[in-house]
C-alpha cells in the first residue's frame, strides 16, 4: 500500500516583514533630527567672520635672542646671564629699544614650564613680538 502524503497547501502569506519600512523610517527620523534645526534657525550655528585687520604688526626693527640652554643658563644675543637678573634686564632692554623682537630658543629637553617663566618675564618687561623655537645642541 502506497502511502500518501497531503499535497501542499498552498496558502497565502498575511505577514507583512517590517524591517524595510523600519530602516527606512529611522533613516528619516535622522535626516529630520539633524536637518531641523538648520532650517529653522535664522543664522547657522557657525561663527561669523571678523573683519580682517587693515594692517598687520610692523616687524621689529632689531632682533634679540634669548637662549635658554639645558642647564637653564641664559645668554642674550651671546652674553650670558644669571637668571636672576633676567627680569631687570629684560625691562631695562624694553625701555632703551621699544619694539624689540626677541626670539627665544629654548632647550628641547626643557619642560615646558621654563618656556612659560621665560615668556612670563618678557610680558612683565613689556615686550611683545616674541617668537620661539627649540634647538638640541648646546650654542
């Protein structure tokens, strides 16, 4: 005796997947969370532009430099310093030359706290048109 098996049934499908209409739901939701507030703000979030200067700085009319070496002596264009004295000289300097530019070499090994002492005194001192750079060896 054959035995029979119940021919397939067919039936119709009445589920309906979601996760296209999901997907593309959340993917709206982002759009419009992000793109909300750039429409209804009256300026951009972004700054707006300053003028630009007319003019920039003139250049100093002589250049120092101040070396701060890795043993924390200082020499001002080649002559030495004690540290100490630093401050005065610096101020004396700003008096006698009025736009002086120094530029402070500094030793790369040297915390950083050193650089910021340095240009601290040469603020104190009124000098203004500094500039900085690292060197390795020893002048």
């Amino acid at each position: 005796m054959k035995r029979r098996s119940p021919p397939r049934q067919l039936r119709l499908i009445t589920e309906i997947s979601i996760t296209p209409f999901m997907d593309v739901v959340l993917v709206l939701l982002f759009v419009f969370v992000l793109a909300a507030p750039l429409l209804m703000a009256d300026k951009p979030w972004l700054p707006e532009a300053k003028p630009a200067v007319a003019a920039a700085a003139p250049a100093p009319a002589e250049r120092l430099t101040l070396t701060v070496n890795r043993d924390l002596s200082v020499t001002l264009n080649g002559a030495m310093l004690a540290r100490a004295d630093l401050p005065a000289s610096l101020k004396q300097l700003a008096a006698r030359k009025p736009g002086v530019g120094i530029e402070v070499r500094i030793h790369r090994d040297l915390p950083v706290q050193n650089l910021l002492d340095t240009m601290g005194m040469l603020e104190t001192a009124g000098i203004q048109k500094t500039a900085v750079t690292t060197h390795a060896e020893e002048p």
